[in-house]
C-alpha cells in the first residue's frame, strides 16, 4: 500500500493531466449511443472485459479511460446502462456529489452496483468480541479495537464508513428511485448487466458479509 504522502504527491503531479485527459474523453470519445458500462478503480487485477474500465492508476494498473474521478465522471449525462465500483468509493472524498454524478450518467432504468467494507457488521462483530472475523491487513493487530480500526480506517485510507441506511441515504438523496441490497458474489436484481463482475468479489461469511453491496435504479 502506498503511503499517504505518496499518494497526494502522485496526484498533485499527474492531477492535472488526469483532469485534461478526462475532458478530453469526454468532449470527444465518450460513448453517445448503444449498451456501456462503466467498471470504476479496476486497479491491478479487476479489468472488466467488455466494460468502460476508469481507474486513477494508468502505470501498474489497467484501465481504458486514465482519470481522477473523485470529483466529475467523463462521460455525457443519461449515456450508461451501468456502473460498477467495488471497494472504491469509501477512498472517495465527497460521496454525495459521486452519487449525483453516477445518477447523472445513467440512463433511465440504468444501475449503480456498489460494493464496500460492511460498516454494519463490522460494529456487530467489534461488539461481540469476534476477533476471527477480522483480518490482519494492513496491519497485524491482536486486540478487536485494532483489528476494528484496520477494518474501519484501513491506515486512514478510509474517508467513510459504508453502513447501509448511509449508502441508501445518499443513493436515494442523489435520486435513484430503487435501491436493493444484494449479496457479494451471490446475487444481483439484473443478471444481464452485473453477472461478470460477481467472479471479482470476495467473501468468507454470508452470514455477517465483509462487503456490503446496494444496486440503485435511476
């Protein structure tokens, strides 16, 4: 994991290249018509063949479209039939503008399937003293507070705790008429856009998930 100094000074650098190829890919290449759906922070192992792959990281990760999306996505309003971000937006410092933005991308009837570390169960489990629930990363820690703060903060790379009445605060705020909660790996309301990307979530227990994913329906 980087640090977070050499995070900030990466996007101090390329942010404003980020910015311009962004626009660029917006004004110009940006899909107008047909089926597309946008994959967010594929990072190094996640590339969704047949998905719009947007991803900060051009240099040890893979992505089609290079550019910091922590602020507007580049692409034209009512244009995508859905997005997909798993364990990405908790990095992200405004969510309720990201959410705006997503709905503003999405055609009507068009998906946002979002996916991040279950706040919910994590305060379960820190209050029944489960430790085994809990893993060693980023970093070792013997305690349930610790091993709590590791979920929760992640090393303070965490700039939100992802609870599912918040998630559906701010996906119903930003206009989406249906949100769902669904199961990681098991289980999505549209089959016919979201089956690919169920191979690249991960989970141990089904009772109490490490991940909490909503579908929200514009």
């Amino acid at each position: 994991m980087l640090s977070r100094l050499a995070k900030a000074s990466y996007y101090r650098v390329a942010g404003p290249f980020m910015w311009m190829n962004g626009r660029f890919y917006r004004l110009v290449r940006a899909p107008r018509s047909g089926i597309h759906k946008v994959h967010l922070g594929p990072g190094q192992r996640n590339y969704l063949r047949g998905w719009i792959n947007v991803d900060a990281n051009m240099f040890t990760g893979k992505c089609d479209v290079w550019t910091d999306f922590t602020s507007r996505l580049p692409f034209r309003s009512g244009t995508l039939d859905a997005i997909y971000s798993h364990h990405v937006v908790e990095h992200l410092p405004d969510l309720d503008r990201h959410f705006r933005e997503a709905y503003r991308c999405l055609k009507a009837g068009g998906v946002y399937r979002v996916g991040g570390p279950n706040g919910d169960g994590a305060i379960k489990k820190f209050v029944a003293n489960d430790l085994d629930w809990f893993g060693d990363w980023p970093e070792k820690r013997r305690s349930i507070g610790g091993k709590f703060n590791n979920f929760i903060l992640c090393r303070n790379e965490h700039l939100a705790i992802l609870t599912e009445s918040y998630l559906r605060e701010l996906m119903e705020a930003a206009g989406f008429s249906v949100v769902v909660s669904c199961a990681p790996m098991r289980e999505t309301q549209r089959p016919d856009l979201f089956d690919p990307c169920l191979k690249y979530e991960s989970e141990q227990d089904f009772d109490t998930p490490h991940t909490i994913v909503l579908e929200g329906t514009k």
